[in-house]
C-alpha cells in the first residue's frame, strides 16, 4: 500500500506542491498562527479559512518566534507537534513551520490566492496586507469572535 504524502513541507516541497495546485486551477488560502494550545477558535479559523478555496496551507510559527511574541514558557507544544496537530485535520493540506516574525516572505514564495487572519483582525490591520495585495492576492477575515486563545487557557489553567 502506497503512503499517502505528508501534509508536513518544507518551504521547497511547499512551493512544488502549490504550483501543482495551481496547474489544476484550485485556489490557494494561506492562514498563519502559533496554534500553541489547540482550541475550538482555531478550528473556526481554519474551517472558515478552508472554504474560501480549494487548497488550505497553514504556516506555524517556529518555537524561538512563539517566545519572542509570547514570552518565556512558550511554546507549551513543540513546532514539530503543532504540526502534526494541524496536519490532522481534514481541512488543512499543507502545514509548513516559519521562522521569521510574519509570513510575508512565505507570501512572496507561495502567492496565495488569498490570506485569511482572524477576528482580531480587520482587512485594513494585516499586518502582511500589502504583500499579499503586491503578489496578486486578498485578504479574508474568518472565524468567530476572538473569545478564546490559548494565552487566556493557559493563564486559567495557572489558577486551577
């Protein structure tokens, strides 16, 4: 029986596996976080993220990135098992781990269709909008009102 290929790329393995997706016309949505503690506004953010196109890569911040947004005891889960996380799930096709502080490098490299961010966004506050806008592509706020994250589990969990 033959292995499925992994959801997990590197940049390079990234960049083949999209212009492939791109040859058969399907639409390319790019979503970004840290996804340190898996919760239920996650999953709103990438399933919204998912139906905007045909193919969802989601780029995960590197452990010394987590830190230096996060702080000092962060990441609580390592890179490699963030993406083993996010690659579980069905609609999420590519995973690939970030080192640099934004995706916008990631953008210039993959030219997604369109980037997705967050409630806590607005379209007009990406932080990466205008490279997005320079390789051809748009910005979509998705998901549910920014009441859950991992910082605020975390900090509940401490009070316990």
């Amino acid at each position: 029986m033959e292995e499925a290929p992994s959801k997990i790329l590197s940049r390079i393995e990234l960049a083949r596996r999209v212009a492939g997706w791109r040859v058969r016309g399907e639409a390319i949505v790019l979503a970004n976080g840290c996804f340190d503690v898996l919760h239920v506004g996650h999953i709103r953010y990438l399933r919204g993220a998912k139906a905007l196109g045909q193919r969802l890569v989601v780029a995960i911040n590197a452990d010394e990135t987590v830190r230096g947004l996060k702080g000092e005891g962060r990441p609580r889960i390592p890179e490699n098992e963030r993406a083993e996380i996010i690659a579980a799930l069905t609609d999420v096709d590519a995973v690939v781990i970030f080192p640099e502080p934004d995706v916008r490098a990631l953008i210039r490299e993959i030219r997604p269709d369109i980037q997705a961010k967050g409630t806590d966004y607005t379209a007009d506050s990406v932080p990466e909008r205008d490279v997005v806008i320079e390789c051809g592509g748009r910005v979509a706020i998705v998901g549910d009102p920014k009441d859950h994250s991992s910082s605020g589990m975390i900090k509940q969990w401490k009070k316990s």
